[in-house]
C-alpha cells in the first residue's frame, strides 16, 4: 500500500479580511523544492466544511497511483 504524508495548511480568517496570498515553499528530503499553491474558500462553516471535503474528494480522484487495495479499503 502506498504511504504519503498530506501537507495542508488551514486558517480561518473573516471574510474579506484577507489582503494577499502567497504560495509555500516545501524542501524535501534531498534537497530540491517543490511549491503548494494555497487555496481560499469563502462561506458559513458548513459550506466551509462541504467544499472542504469536495475539494479532498476531488484531490485524491486526481492522485496517480492509488492501489485497488488503498481504493477497497479506503474510498467511501
């Protein structure tokens, strides 16, 4: 089974309140650099928490190698 680790940066802020964003800068463990786009959404939190698990959802859909073992054992 393949093994990640998730980087994912949360903060709540009001809205409106944000003047600018920028994205982070990761360094792995050999010494290169990736970058992480961060994104906004705006609502209630309900909707905060139904785009949020959209968004995850939408994510792992995208992510190449996920084994018919990880998709049995974990997909909803």
């Amino acid at each position: 089974m393949a093994r990640y680790t998730l980087v994912y940066g949360v903060r709540l802020i009001p809205e409106g309140a944000l003047k600018g964003l920028e994205d982070a800068k990761l360094t792995v463990a050999d010494g290169s650099t990736a970058g992480l786009t961060l994104h906004t959404i705006d609502g209630t939190i309900p909707q905060l928490r139904r785009a949020l698990d959209r968004s995850l959802d939408a994510f792992f859909d995208l992510l190449p190698g996920a084994d018919e073992e990880d998709l049995e054992e974990f997909a909803d």
